[in-house]
C-alpha cells in the first residue's frame, strides 16, 4: 500500500492508550505509516534482561520505532528496558526538544531548548561493585569515541535546525579526567565547524540560569554526558509543564527510537486519563525523521492547538477535565 512500516512498543501501564491515540490520530490525518506491533516483556536468560528476538528483528527490519514508557522490573538481574533498547540498537544520541505550548501558560514563557544526551555510558553503564560491605563503587564510564560521535551528532544537528551554536554541558571542576575527556572531544571535533560556535558550561550553572533565563537557551544546542542530560532534560520539561508535554529521540547510525520520557503511571493507567501527548510529539519527531513533515506538522498543529483551546480540552496533568478519548477526539477535529 506504500506505506512505511514503523516498529510500535506500546508499553506498559498507559502506554496502551496513549499508543492508541496516537494510532487513530495517525489514521485520521491519513499518515501514511502501518504500524507493527511488538512485545518487549524482558526475558531473564542467563542472569541477563534479554529483548525478545521478534522484537529486534522487527526494529531492525523497519529501522524506525516508536515506544511507549516501560516500567523498570525492580530486582536483581534485571535492568532497565528502556536503557536495554538504548544498548542494543546503539542509539548513542538522545535529543530533547522542550517548546512551550502557546496557550498553556506557566511561570515561563517561550522556552525554546534543545539538548542532546550521550546515551551509551556514563553513570548508565552499569559497573558497579560492592567492595567491602558499606562501600560501594558506581563506575562512570567516559570513551573518546562515544564523546565524540555524540558530539558531533550535536554539531550536525546545529546546523540542521539553523542554531549554529553548541554549548557542552559538564563538571569537568570536580570529573577532571571523565568531563575533562568529554570537553577536550568538543574542542577537537568543533575544529571541524568553524561556522559553529562553541561555548562550554557547568552543569550546576546551567541549572541556574536556564531557570532564571530561559531565553538565552534559544538558540544553542546543549549536549553532555548521560546522567546529566537525564537530569537536565526533566528540568526543561518542568519549565514548560511537565514530562506529559516533552517529546524525545534515540538516534543510531541506522535505527532510532523515538519516546515519551515519562513513566507508566501505574496509578492512573487504564482511567482514560492519560496524556498522550509526549507520545504524539516523539511521533511527530519520527515522522520528520522520515521526511513526512507535512504530515508532522499537521497533527503537531492539531496537538498544540487542542492543548491551548482550554482546560475542558486538557488531560488532568495540565489541570485539565479531559479524558485521554476526548482529548483524542478533539485532536482529530482539529486536523
Ligand atoms: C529517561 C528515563 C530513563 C533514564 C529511565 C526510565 C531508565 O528517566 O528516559 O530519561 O534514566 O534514562
Ligand atoms: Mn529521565
């Protein structure tokens, strides 16, 4: 039928619905886009939390995902699914967009940030020891080649979005041979962009001042190591309302995965209360991923558009009165 078909993890908790929001929005704008589900519930072989291989040989053969939030199994020899699909499909780049929704009002007005994770190592690489009972040693794990192909993601990405300005993230004060490693990548591979300006930052300043003036994040692109984009990305996300709004991607050489950052919601899931519009956004991401822009920016119009239409119309993270189905359905009006 022409279509593309696009690998769809669902999730779990409301992941079911806020993947089925997007599918019948996805219908009703008439993208053209099938999508393939996947069971990813992690199979514990050999000590290991393995992906079930119908699931990577889907995501293989399509080369594009779409996912839903996975619960982290608590337990030993378990680890998180979420960092697992990361890990298997090498996808070495996070990007993540935080656009105030025009209409949606909070303390900050226009933010307008991106910034870019390493997503392979880092604290996230899952070394750690216990040496002696009472000490503990967690690994920070910092390579040359992943600071670098991050790096210059973030260079490329710059000049593709028209923001010829990259500013690393680090705490290269205290981490002086891990940050300091990640700083000195930056300096060699900026070499290689001289049309792009390249400025540098301590996390905990960056903190600060995206707080206080959001509007000088405008117009840069931030990149740093994982945990500090973890936790960074949250804070953006929390100046424009929360994690229900913010989209992101995990991009790979050749696969990328495209994800609502937020959790499960076990307490509400299956309420019809779910907001799936991180969900919606991340798909929009994909779908100009795959050059389909008209078809991204009609539905992110119609997302947008909804939101900033009044509280009857919005989910009850963002003090709204809507359920997950009349959300959708006014969407869908709109488009
Ligand atoms: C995120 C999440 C994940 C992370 C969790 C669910 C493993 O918080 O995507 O930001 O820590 O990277
Ligand atoms: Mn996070």
């Amino acid at each position: 039928n022409g279509n593309y078909t696009v690998t769809l993890i669902e999730g779990d908790g409301i992941g079911v619905e806020i993947s089925q929001s997007v599918k019948d929005i996805f219908a009703a704008a008439k993208a053209p886009i099938d999508f393939e589900p996947v069971d990813v519930t992690p199979l514990l072989i050999d000590g290991k939390t393995t992906l079930p291989q119908e699931a990577v040989d889907s995501v293989n053969r399509n080369l594009v995902a779409l996912k839903g939030p996975l619960a982290t199994p608590v337990g030993k020899g378990h680890t998180s699914m979420n960092l697992t699909l990361r890990r298997t499909f090498n996808l070495f780049a996070n990007v993540r967009p935080c656009k105030s929704v025009v209409g949606y009002d909070t303390p900050y007005k226009n933010v307008d940030t991106v910034l870019i994770r390493e997503n392979t190592e880092g604290e996230y690489s899952g070394i750690e020891h216990t040496i002696v009972p009472g000490v503990v040693q967690s690994i920070k794990l910092i390579t040359q080649p992943a600071s670098e192909r991050v790096i210059r993601y973030a260079f490329e990405y710059a000049k593709s979005i028209n923001k010829p300005h990259v500013r690393v993230v680090h705490k290269a004060s205290i981490m002086k041979l891990s940050d300091g490693l990640f700083v000195s990548t930056a300096r060699e591979v900026a070499k290689e962009y001289p049309d792009v300006k390249l400025d540098f930052e301590l996390l905990d300043n960056t903190c600060l001042r995206l707080t206080a003036d959001p509007d000088d994040y405008k117009n840069v692109v931030m990149v740093m190591p994982n945990l500090y984009g973890d936790i960074l990305s949250d804070l953006s996300s929390g100046l424009i309302g929360g994690l229900g709004l913010t989209p992101s991607g995990n991009m790979g050489n050749k696969v990328s995965i495209f994800e609502a950052v937020h959790g499960s919601a076990p307490d509400i899931a299956g309420k019809g209360l779910a907001n799936p519009t991180a969900l919606l956004l991340s798909s929009c991401m994909m779908l100009r991923h795959m050059s389909l822009n008209t078809e991204a920016d009609k539905i992110e119009k119609a997302v947008l558009d909804t939101i900033a239409s009044g509280p009857e119309n919005r989910t009850k993270d963002l003090y709204g009165s809507s359920s997950t189905q009349h959300f959708t359905e006014q969407i869908i009006s709109r488009l």
